[in-house]
C-alpha cells in the first residue's frame, strides 16, 4: 500500500507506534510533529516529517500550504495529537476540541481533505455508566463523561459527526499500555518502591488495550475503507483492580510489597490539593481531578463486537503477554 498517510502527534507513545506500523505496511509516512518534539522514537530514515502548530491556525494554514504546495496532500490522516494532563478544565478543550477543529477547518478551506481521518478519542466519552450491573458500554449508550478530558473528547466527536461530506473513523480505547508509556510506569516505578495503591473498596471492572493492537484495529480501518464509525477498543478481557499491579509484580520478581487502598473521598481531597498546588506551579501534574474521576470510575466494560466483526480485529496481546512485554522494554531501556 503505497498511500501518503499522516501521524499526527508522531512524537508520543502512541503516536510513534503508528509511525512503525506505516512503515511496515509499505506506506509514506509522515510524522506530524512540533518543531520541539523528541524524534527519540523517530529514527527511521523512511520517516518523512511535517512540522504543525495546532495552537497557531494561522501558522497551521502556512505549514499545510506548504506541505501541499510541494507534496499534495494526504491519503489518510491518523490524528492522535492532544492533551492528557492540563492545570484548568479550557486546557482540555483548546489542546484537544478546538486544536482538532481547526486543524479540519484548514484541511477543508485547503482542499486537502483525505480518504478517511481517523481520529484517537477514548473510552472516557462515557464516563461512569452501567455501573449498577457492571454490564458492556455499547454504541447506543448515551455519553456522560465526568472529566474534562472526557469532555473535550466528546465535543471533538461531534463536530466530527456533523461534519458533511469528511470521512472519519473514531476509535475509542480503553487504558492503553506498552512500552514508551509514562503514567502506567509510575505503578511499576511504585511497586519497584515495595507500594501499590488501590483507589477505593468497591468493586472496580478494568479494561486495557496493549499499544500494538490498537494500531493494529487503526490500519484495519484503513484497509477495510470504513467511514462513518465509530468503535470501542480493548483485549477483549476484563481485570479486578489488583490483576495489572499483580502481573507487574510478577514480572519484577515477586518483590515483597504493601498494598494500600484509599477511600475515595480521601482521594477526592488529595486530587483537590494537588490541583491546587498545579495552577499555583503552573505545571500539570498525573494526579488530579480528572484523574481522581477516572479512578473513581467502576465499570470500564466496553463492547468490542462491532470491532471485530466489521474490521476482522482480533487483539493478539491479553494483560499477561502485554505487561511482560512491557516490563522487559523497561529493563532493556534502564527505566528499571
């Protein structure tokens, strides 16, 4: 497959791993990246790169002008640039909705638009539904996400769906995990420590999805021509709250360690302080409000048919396979 196809957010953990598959599918990549980006995990010489402001849609206009004017345009574009950690609620929805919408504002008026554009949400779209039977999040179900990343998620979706005449796919992952990945890496930095930490006593269902079988469900898409869906992705399986700190452990050699369980609302006032202590720094930090919600969340179930049967999808990682991936990258790279 010789398409011209783009990556935005190239540069970051999920991102990089798109990059790898492109190439492997034999296409023309480019990595859309800023001009500060790391290129550490962007070293092959088949990358092509395409330098992007989102937060300056003037100089976004520049920069895709230019790109068209001496390459054309793109066949597809994987637009998995965002924000995951902000210190106020608008960061969310500037890095991630308003960043999005004029990036397509600019396609459109350019006439650049591609074949399909698939588009990184997330299973936080939905926020803490089906909790009272702990039953599968489904497309029918109605969206009520309670974090601002949610949020801004869900209002990138929309304007996507009411868009006319722009093919998009949109895939929504649960946690995602696999080598090169930072937050999931303070458990196993944590347990290392001798600690778990454990958010509230209630029952809690957890979802994952490793790294590679997402990209894998992206290229199916793009193999498949789908447009105008939008899809659920995990490994299919569901875990207890202890099963990921369990299997890292495991991995690490069975270290002796202390398990500390939080009550929420305890939780709750920690979260609150931290975000308090972030606007005062002026620096994000991975736990805070948002963070606080996702992990008072109970039921992370989500329903994969629709995946599988109209992309073939068939997750190739469970939480085992993917965690001693995982680790053994981390020991390899000296994380640990």
């Amino acid at each position: 497959m010789n398409y011209k196809i783009l990556v935005t957010g190239a540069s970051g953990f999920i991102g990089s791993f798109l990059v790898e598959e492109g190439l492997a599918e034999g296409m023309q990549v480019w990595a859309g990246v800023r001009k500060s980006s790391s290129r550490k995990y962007l070293q092959d010489e088949r990358i092509r790169f395409a330098e992007l402001d989102f937060t300056d849609s003037d100089r976004l206009s520049s920069q895709l002008q230019k790109h068209k004017t001496e390459h054309g345009g793109w066949d597809y574009i994987i637009h998995c640039a965002g924000v995951t950690k902000c210190i106020d609620k608008a960061g969310f929805e500037i890095g991630n909705y308003w960043a999005t919408r004029h990036f397509i504002e600019t396609l459109v008026s350019l006439d650049m638009i591609p074949k399909n554009f698939i588009f990184i949400s997330s299973l936080s779209v939905f926020g803490p539904v089906r909790e009272k039977d702990y039953s599968p999040i489904c497309e029918t179900d109605i969206p009520a996400p309670n974090t601002a990343y949610g949020i801004s998620k869900l209002n990138t979706e929309k304007y996507l769906q009411g868009l006319k005449n722009f093919p998009y796919v949109i895939f929504r992952p649960t946690g995602v995990y696999g080598p090169r990945e930072k937050d999931y890496f303070l458990m196993v930095e944590s347990i290392c420590n001798h600690v778990d930490f454990v958010a509230g006593y209630k029952r809690q269902d957890i979802t994952f999805i490793y790294v590679k079988d997402l990209v894998q469900a992206v290229y199916l898409a793009i193999k498949k021509n789908v447009t105008y869906r939008s899809y659920f992705v995990s490994d299919g399986e569901v875990y207890n709250s202890r099963t990921f700190s369990d299997l890292i452990r495991k991995e690490l050699g069975n270290p002796w360690m202390i398990r500390f369980v939080c009550p929420l609302p305890l939780l709750k006032i920690i979260s609150s302080v931290v975000d308090l202590f972030s606007r005062f720094t002026h620096k994000p930090s991975t736990l805070n409000g948002d963070k606080y919600n996702i992990m008072k969340q109970r039921n992370w179930r989500c329903d994969i048919t629709p995946v599988i049967r109209e992309l073939g999808y068939r997750p190739e990682y469970n939480l085992e396979r993917g965690v001693k991936e995982t680790i053994r990258w981390y020991k390899e790279e000296e994380w640990i």
